[in-house]
C-alpha cells in the first residue's frame, strides 16, 4: 500500500492501527513516510508509535487483547524504533558519560528500556544495554567492568519493581553506592518509589532521562573541577 496518499493525521491513525494489529512490515513504511514528510522521530514516536502502544495497553488491561497479539504489536514497534535508531543514535557530539542499563530480575518488557539506551546514545552516553531479566549480580559486573557513572533500570511490573531496591541494597553491600548515579523508570514506578528504593532519580519518559543524566554529568563535572 502506498501512504502517499493520506494527510498527517491519517498517517499517524493508520500507524497506530497497524501496530495495534501487528502488522511489522507496513510499521517501517510509514515510519519512513512520516520522516519523508520531515517529521522528527520523537514527533513519530509520540503520534504513532507510543500512541498505537497504549491503546495496545488499555485493551491488554481490559481483557480484549491477550499476549500473543501484543507480542506482534511490540514487534511492530521495535521494526519500527530500528528504522529510527540511528537518527535517534547518531551523535555528533564527544562522549559525555557511561551508562549501564538493563530491565531488572523477572521482567521482559524492554521497549521502554531500549527507548532510552538509544536516546542516551544519541545524548552523547556510551550504553552498555544488559538486555532483560537482569539480576543484582549481572548488574554488579557489569558496574564493575564498565565504571559507569549511571545506572538505569527498568521495571513495567508492579511485582518486579521491588527488585530495584534488590540492587541499590546490593551495591551498597559492595561498598559502591556512592560511585554511581542510580536512575529508575518504566509504567509503573513514580517519583516517591524511586526514593523509597533509594535511587537518585526518577526517569518519567525518554526524553527526561536523558535531560537528568546530563544535568547529571554537569554537575559530576562541576564537582570533580573543584579544588580539594
Ligand atoms: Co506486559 N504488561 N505483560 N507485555 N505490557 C504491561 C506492563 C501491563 C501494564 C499491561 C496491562 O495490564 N495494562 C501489565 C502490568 C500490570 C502490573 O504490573 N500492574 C502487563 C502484564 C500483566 C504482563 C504479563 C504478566 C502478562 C501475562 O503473561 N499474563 C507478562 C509479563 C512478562 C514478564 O515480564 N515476566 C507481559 C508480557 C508482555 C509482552 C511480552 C507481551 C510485551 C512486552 C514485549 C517487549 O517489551 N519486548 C508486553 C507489553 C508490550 C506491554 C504493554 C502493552 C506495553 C509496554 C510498552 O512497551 N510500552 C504494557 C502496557 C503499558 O505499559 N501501558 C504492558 C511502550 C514504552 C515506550 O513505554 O515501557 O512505559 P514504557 O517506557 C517509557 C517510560 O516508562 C520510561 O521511558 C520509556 C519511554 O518514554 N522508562 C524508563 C522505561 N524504562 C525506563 C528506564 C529508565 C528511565 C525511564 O531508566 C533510567
């Protein structure tokens, strides 16, 4: 089908339906369509591909849609956060931090997560992605090996969101609380959960996680230039 045809609007509808229906091959096409017509990709993001995954959302909760199909829709999504990876990637700009990122102990859900590891990247961060159902000790060697100033973790499961104070606890075990900066986000955490668990910040979306990790940065920065 060609999408030519349809004004913006349309566009972004039949995107949404197409994701909800999980068609993965006509997702890329349109996203490129709405880039031809000079959309950016957090404009395709917001009015298609976000939009189309909440009503996925909404109808999942209310019992219309079941796993299987939104399983296609979340494919549909990721064919087509692929095609805007690398505009949301690419970065001209010097490497202004270390991340390390992953989607904690008994939860699969990673959309969100990769949302954000790309945002990251194309903010400057180097992203060290551990994937999904990631345990304290995986996290642990993996702050270890890298030395990154940030950890983002993800959570979209009123039950696997307590795993988070699992790993804050942890490093505080391993005597290396202090050395990093830990940020948390996904549907369901908020603002006073984060400081329940410990965590430093609270990433609502994307785009504020990466506006805190680079205030972050600065003021990291600001404080190492200072005399002892
Ligand atoms: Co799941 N699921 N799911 N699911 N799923 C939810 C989360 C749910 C809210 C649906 C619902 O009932 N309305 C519900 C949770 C209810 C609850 O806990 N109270 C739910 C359920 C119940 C389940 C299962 C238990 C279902 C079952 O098996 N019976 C099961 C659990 C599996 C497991 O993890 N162990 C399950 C499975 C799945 C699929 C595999 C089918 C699929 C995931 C595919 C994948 O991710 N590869 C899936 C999906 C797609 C969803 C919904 C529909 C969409 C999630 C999504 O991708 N959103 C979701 C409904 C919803 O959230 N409204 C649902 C789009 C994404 C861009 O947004 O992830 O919120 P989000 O990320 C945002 C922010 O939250 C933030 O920035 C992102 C970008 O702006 N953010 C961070 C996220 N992580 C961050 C980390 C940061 C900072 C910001 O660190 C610094």
């Amino acid at each position: 089908m060609s999408y030519t045809e349809l004004n913006l609007e349309d566009l972004y509808l039949q995107m949404q339906d197409d994701l909800y229906d999980g068609l993965k091959e006509e997702i890329p096409e349109q996203v490129q369509e709405a880039l031809r017509r000079g959309q950016t990709p957090q404009e395709i993001l917001d009015g298609g591909l976000v939009a189309g995954m909440d009503i996925v959302g909404v109808d999942f909760r209310d019992g219309i849609l079941f796993v299987p199909e939104v399983l296609m829709a979340a494919n549909a999504m990721k064919a087509g956060m692929e095609i805007l990876r690398p505009l949301l990637t690419e970065t001209g700009a010097e490497r202004i931090g270390t991340a390390v990122m992953g989607t904690v102990k008994g939860d699969i859900h990673d959309i969100g997560k990769n949302l954000v590891a790309m945002m990251l990247e194309g903010a400057g961060f180097e992203v060290i992605n551990l994937g999904i159902n990631v345990d304290a000790e995986k996290f642990i060697a993996a702050i270890k090996e890298h030395q990154p100033d940030i950890l983002g973790m993800s959570a979209l499961l009123t039950t696997t969101m307590p795993y988070m104070k699992v790993v804050v606890d942890t490093l505080g075990e391993e005597g290396m609380r202090d050395d990093i900066y830990v940020m948390v986000g996904g549907a369901p955490v908020t603002e006073n959960f984060a400081r329940e668990v410990g965590a430093d910040a609270y990433g609502r979306d994307a785009a504020v996680s990466v506006e805190i990790a680079k205030s972050y940065m600065i003021r990291r920065r600001q404080k190492l230039a200072q005399p002892a």
